[in-house]
C-alpha cells in the first residue's frame, strides 16, 4: 500500500489525488538483472517519463511480496500496485487463460507474440480484466524446459517418476502426469531450496529463469523440451487502476507495452547466451529430442482441463495465426 500512504501525504500537499506524486512498487518473482527484472525497470522509466515525475517506481524483485499466486491476490485486495507474473497460477484466477498453457501449442516466438499482440491477446486481456485484476499487456518468460539433478532427458520414459516441481497449474500437472513424471506443484520461492534438499528431483522453466536463478548449483541434466510457451502478463490493480484519469491509465498501457519489449529483448538475448551460460557453469545440455512422443503424451492428458470447459474453438483459431 506504499503507493496509497505516499498518495495520500502528497494529496494533502498538491491538493488532489491526480495531482499527487505516487510510488508504484512493481512486484516479479526474478533478479533486477532478470528478463523480467529488465521489464520492471522499462515499466517504471517509461511511467516517469511520460508522467514527468508525477509517478515514481520502484521493483519488488526475488519475490519479496510473495510467489506469483500470493502477489496476484495482492492485486485483488489493493495491496499490490503492479505485478509481473506467468500465466503459470494466473487460470486459478481467470480458467479461460489456461488455454495459454497448453503443452506444444505454439510453435516458435513469432506465433506466440503474434499471437499475443492481436486479437486473441485483447480478449484475453479483457477477460483478466472481468476478474478484479487489470491486464495491462502480455509479456514473456519463454519456452519451458526440463531440468533435474538425477539423469538426461531424452524421452518420456526418462522422466518416470522424477518428482518434478510444476507451477501451480493443472494443466501443467496434467501434461506432466501423461509424460510420466510425478509434478510437485510448488511456489517458486521455495523451490531452489526444495532442489537443495532433494525433496523434488527437478523442475521445468525456461533459459531465462534457469540462468537468473543459477539452478546449475542444484540441477545437472536440462533437456531443451520447449513442452510448453509460458506467457508473462503486466497486471495492475483495480484499487490503483481505476482510480487514474484517463491520461495516466494510457501512461501505464504504453509503460507496460515498453516492459513487454525489453523483457522479449532480453529473452531473445538469453535464447543464444543462455545455452552457452548453462554449459560453462557444468550443466549438461541434451538437444537431441524428439519431441513427438512427449506431445502426444501431453496433449492426451491435459488438453481436456480446458477444452472439457471450453471446447476447441480458441485453440483452433491459435494454430491459425500465421
Ligand atoms: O516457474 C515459475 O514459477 C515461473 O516460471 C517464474 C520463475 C516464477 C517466472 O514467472
């Protein structure tokens, strides 16, 4: 509530709330250094500029505030101002989204930001934006991959009773269940530690997070799996939010469309340095996977979480964008 004490000492100054210099305090689960620690920071300098000081920032990074679930409650009550997080527990707030976060459905970046930016995306924004959230824009995480501390991942049957750490989702869980893993949903923050002391053997998040969170000191083996898109997602409170004239409502779009950039700039970046980064540091990196029989695992398993909901239709017109 940072932001509403500040508010309300400069309010008392300036004479009213519009007028008052407000600290918007953007949360994340990563490093400052981090894609999304980068994302934070274009949010926040984009606001400054364009509101000529009246709004400040600073990041919540590493997941002080809180896992993703925690900080988007946080959201809901007004305790939170901004928060970049993963679809990862966001259907447990808003089900529709968990089409996003359906194993082997987009195909490369291109589809997934094509994707994301057009129309699909805005209904999707919308729909958060029914649920006591603001969806400001999409961002990034990145293609997810497979790591663990026990052996190399080649094929499904490799991953038979890992005890792998998903995100809290069920789509994700179920995907990992087909796949013949047994998924540990946890919250990120305890998962490094979890890895430490052996309670999950692996886990599954892109080059970006693997690198910012230096899981080689925990984890040997990553098979690039790329099993599932995960989208990131700018989001604001409504307490903060609806509050705003219209002026600084289009300030935060146009804040959060500048951290979307940096963060898919720095993913792009990762993408490349990344693979490099992992092997220097004693991971050993499996490329050579087929990716067939884990999406004809995955896809028996989870894809009905949604559609049983939801029908085919949205993942339909998603493998139609070119
Ligand atoms: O694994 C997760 O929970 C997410 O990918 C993370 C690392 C919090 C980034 O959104």
């Amino acid at each position: 509530m940072k932001h509403a004490v500040i508010g309300a000492i400069a309010a008392i100054t300036l004479g009213t709330a519009a007028e008052a210099q407000q600290n918007v305090v953007v949360g994340h689960s990563l490093s400052p250094t981090s894609h999304y620690g980068v994302g934070a920071q274009a949010f926040i300098d984009t606001l400054t500029d364009l509101s000529g000081g009246a709004f400040t920032g600073e990041q919540a990074p590493a997941g002080q505030l809180g896992g993703e679930r925690d900080m988007i409650e946080g959201l809901q009550i007004g305790s939170m101002d901004v928060v970049i997080t993963s679809t990862g527990p966001l259907g447990n707030f808003v089900p529709e989204i968990y089409a996003l976060d359906l194993p082997f459905l987009f195909r490369d970046y291109d589809h997934a930001r094509k994707v994301l930016d057009g129309e699909i995306g805005q209904e999707l924004l919308d729909k958060i934006g029914e649920n006591n959230l603001v969806g400001l824009a999409w961002t990034e995480n990145g293609f997810r991959h497979v790591t663990n501390s026990q052996r190399a991942v080649r094929t499904p049957a490799d991953l038979d009773g890992l005890k792998l750490r998903t995100m809290e989702n069920k789509v994700h869980m179920a995907a990992f269940q087909g796949m013949g893993a047994a998924p540990t949903p946890m919250a990120f923050p305890e998962l490094f530690t979890a890895m430490q002391q052996g309670v999950v053997d692996g886990q599954e998040n892109p080059v970006t997070v693997i690198t910012a969170a230096k899981f080689w000191e925990v984890q040997k083996y990553v098979s690039l799996t790329g099993h599932v898109y995960s989208p990131a997602v700018v989001l604001a409170s409504p307490a903060l939010y609806d509050g705003l004239t219209d002026e600084q409502k289009s300030w935060f779009q146009q804040a959060a469309k500048a951290s979307a950039a940096a963060s898919r700039a720095e993913v792009n970046r990762l993408e490349e340095a990344g693979i490099a980064l992992m092997r220097e540091n004693g991971m050993e990196v499996i490329t050579d996977i087929d990716k067939a029989p884990f999406a004809e695992l995955a896809e028996k398993s989870s894809y009905s979480v949604y559609t049983d909901q939801y029908g085919t239709e949205m993942i339909d017109r998603i493998k139609a964008v070119e």
